[in-house]
C-alpha cells in the first residue's frame, strides 16, 4: 500500500479495497500487508489470520504520521523487491497486489530488472492503480507495464488534481442498496483469478522444434481480462508416462 504523499487524500478509500480485496480472498489464503513511501519498509508477514491483517489496515487509517508524508518520496519497485522476497521460494499462484499511482522517483532497482525477476519466478503484479488526471510527475509509469507482463490484472481509478492537493477522496464500495460497485466487482474478479491461480495444473505438449518459450494465454472475454504464463519451460521428457 503506498504512503506517499501523492496519496494522502485517498487512504481510507485504499484500505476499503484492501479490505474489499481480503473479504474476496478464500479463507486460508496466506495475506501480508506491507506499506511504503521513501523509507524501507517492513517484510510482510504472512498469515491466515483475517483479524490480524485487519488490524493492520485500521492502523494504516489511523496513523497521523502518514499524512505527513512529502511528495516526491516514493520507491514503489524498492517495495516491490522487498515483498517478492518475502514469498521465499515461489509457488504458482504467489501475487503481489498493489494500491499505488504507479509514481516512482526513489528506487534502486530498475523496473525491468525487477520485471525479469518477477517473471522468472511466476510472481504476478494486481493493482488498485490511480491514475491522476491532468498531471505530469516528470517520471515514468511503468506499473501498467509490470502487471501486463506478469500476467496481473489492474483496476484503474481517475483521480482529479484537486484529491492530489489533499481534498479527501471517498467511494463506497456499496451501493445504497448494499449491492457491489463496480470497482468492488472488478476487485472481486482479480481475487477469483488470484484464488484459482493456486488450483491450476497445466499440461502442454511437446513444444515445436527449437522452441524455447512458449506464452500461455488464458482468456476471461466478459469481463475482458487474460492472465499470461510467461515462464521459460524445461525440457519436456520423452520418457513413456502412465
């Protein structure tokens, strides 16, 4: 979850989807939270304990610290690193999801260092992405990029500059009938796609002759979204199997 100043104005919203997000999960389903700006953050971490993780997102609400936080500060791809570190070994399934503009004027790392990485592992980047209308940081956004790459799926908000200025931002995420808004539908869909990520098993034949990647694409039409295996495969065994 980013705490950089960009964002002041929009940190309840961005705990109601983490929340949205943690309901949407299986119970069981391992969840760390981490939150970052400029400063290293704490490693997530994990557990299956919902009250746990919902005390953590009430102390993001509720430190007064956060809103002090100055523009400009923010190492989203730092973040990032720290949290594909925590998974440990990597297993089909692991994603990391991000709320955050995708803003980035501090990291170390470079984003496609960090893409490669990501890749390599099978780690995919979601996203709460805000997207501000009319303002130009000077930096690259490549957090879209990212969560194309690694076969996430983002959610995008417009945002207008006078929330950028600090005019408090707040959407329900529930209609006045108690019905889902279409950000919490959409925040649904990629808790489904994370949840049956982990009950996936693919079988593919014998790529053709000196191929050495292949990319699997798994299509959702309507809702339009795919997920994308982009992992290089090891050789397949000509060995008799029952």
């Amino acid at each position: 979850m980013d705490a950089s100043g960009n964002l002041q104005s929009t940190h309840a919203f961005d705990s109601d989807v983490a929340d949205e997000l943690l309901d949407d999960l299986p119970q069981g389903t391992y969840v760390g939270v981490m939150v970052f700006a400029k400063r290293p953050p704490v490693t997530p971490i994990f557990t299956t304990d919902r009250d746990s993780v919902r005390k953590q997102l009430q102390s993001f609400r509720d430190d007064q610290d956060l809103a002090r936080t100055p523009k400009g500060s923010t190492a989203l791809f730092d973040a990032l690193h720290q949290g594909k570190s925590a998974f440990g070994t990597a297993q089909e399934g692991d994603s990391l999801y991000v709320i955050s503009d995708g803003v980035d004027h501090a990291s170390q790392i470079k984003w496609g260092e960090l893409d490669d990485e990501l890749i390599r592992l099978g780690i995919r980047v979601f996203g709460m992405r805000i997207k501000w209308l009319g303002v130009d940081f000077g930096v690259g956004d490549n957090l879209p990029d990212m969560i194309t790459f690694t076969g996430g799926s983002p959610v995008v908000l417009f945002l207008s500059r006078v929330h950028l200025d600090g005019l408090p931002f707040t959407e329900n995420l529930r209609d006045d009938a108690g019905k889902k808004t279409r950000s919490a539908t959409e925040i649904d869909w990629q808790a489904r796609f994370i949840a049956d990520l982990n009950k996936m098993q693919i079988e593919l034949p014998e790529p053709p002759r000196g191929k050495r990647e292949v990319e699997l694409r798994l299509v959702q039409k309507s809702p339009e979204l795919f997920l994308v295996f982009q992992h290089t495969l090891p050789p397949c065994s000509t060995a008799a199997t029952k």
